[in-house]
C-alpha cells in the first residue's frame, strides 16, 4: 500500500488585498475564458479596467455583459478598441497607445495580460507590452487554449471550487453566443483545462498563469 502523502503548504499570496486591476485582452472573450476564475474569487468592492484592443460593436457589447457578470461584487470601467482582429503587430504603435492609456491612469494592484509565449501574434504582443507598461504592479500572464498546442508549464495558480469552475463555463456560454459554432468552444475544453491545472496545485479546479517578476515586500 503506497504511503499518502501529507497536505502541501504551498507558497503563495492573497487576492484579498486586490483593491484595483487591469485586465488586458487583445480579443472579447480572452479575458474571461484565460482569467475568469480569477475574476469570480476577487473581493468585493473591487475596481477592475477593462481594456480590449479589438472588437466589432457586436462582439465589445458580449464583452460588456460578461464582464459585467464575472465581476458583479466590483466595478468596471470599459476601453475597448477597435483594431483589426489577426493584426495588431501591423498597428504596433496604436496597440502600444491602448496599453500605455490604461497604465497612465494609475498603478493597480494587479495586472492581468496574454502571455508572452503565446502563438496568436495578437495575444503575444499585447502581452510583451504589458509588462513595460506597468513597471510598478504585479502582471500575471495568463494562457488561453487554442490550435495551435501552445500550453505551457505556468508558476502561478488560482485554485477554483468546482462551483467556481462551473460558474465560469456557465457565464462563457451565457454572453458569447457567438462562439458556440466552434469546435473548441465546450465544457470539456474548459473543465479539462481547469481539471489539469488544478490537479497541479492540488486543487479540483485551477486556472495558471506566469508572473515574470515579483517583488517581496515586509
């Protein structure tokens, strides 16, 4: 009989001193497939900067109404962008303006941004400015599953309930209808991807990310 082992105290921090955030998507609908978990766990009363780079009327009015219910215990405030979606490295400077408008309004307490490393060009360069930009706040980058297999291993985790997961595929399928026909687009994507991250923080459920830099303070 194999010995159990004993319960892992893991390294980590709280998002309950999280007063103020931004969140960084190059699409509608990244944010909250990558970091909706997260946006469900932060604290009331919190103030969260929604910013997107693309987006036809149609698809920045999905944005709105998911955002506004992922995060129902604080408020939002909207900029969302109309670049061209699949371009943005051909609107380098434009993109850059998007990214640093956001920072010049503050310092948050939390950053959330694509990762670096991802394969989508448009997600990948708004993740490399992100960082630049808010020098002085923690930037968590997070993944999106997609084609391309670009998964990769992450160092930081959000642990979820399992009515926190389902909460979040449920509210996914409620405001982006116009993503349903795609074959990605399932419980079983989301779910899995949340089963695999959590079972690597010895969680049910989890969403990862990967913070570059941190700063420990006493």
């Amino acid at each position: 009989m194999g010995r159990v082992p004993p319960p892992v105290r893991m390294i980590g921090f709280s998002l309950a001193g999280v007063r103020s955030v931004v969140a960084l998507g190059a699409h509608p609908d990244d944010i909250e497939i990558a970091a909706g978990g997260l946006l469900l766990s932060l604290p009331a009363g919190v103030s969260v900067h929604y910013v997107l780079a693309t987006g036809v009327p149609a698809r920045q009015s999905e944005a709105r109404a998911a955002a506004t219910a992922f995060l129902s215990q604080g408020t939002v405030r909207f900029s969302l962008g109309d670049l061209p979606d699949g371009r943005l490295p051909a609107h380098w400077d434009a993109t850059k303006e998007i990214v640093e408008a956001a920072a010049r309004l503050g310092t948050p307490d939390l950053v959330l941004a694509p990762s670096t490393d991802d394969a989508h060009q448009d997600h990948r360069l708004l993740g490399s400015l992100a960082s630049t930009a808010f020098r002085n706040s923690l930037v968590m980058h997070y993944e999106i599953p997609k084609w391309d297999g670009d998964l990769s291993r992450r160092n930081v985790y959000v642990p979820l309930t399992v009515e926190q997961g389902r909460r979040k595929v449920a509210l996914l399928h409620e405001h982006f209808p116009s993503q349903k026909a795609r074959d990605w687009w399932d419980d079983e994507v989301f779910l899995g991807l949340a089963r695999l991250r959590g079972m690597e923080c010895r969680s049910h459920y989890a969403e990862a990310y990967t913070v570059t830099k941190a700063v420990v303070t006493f």
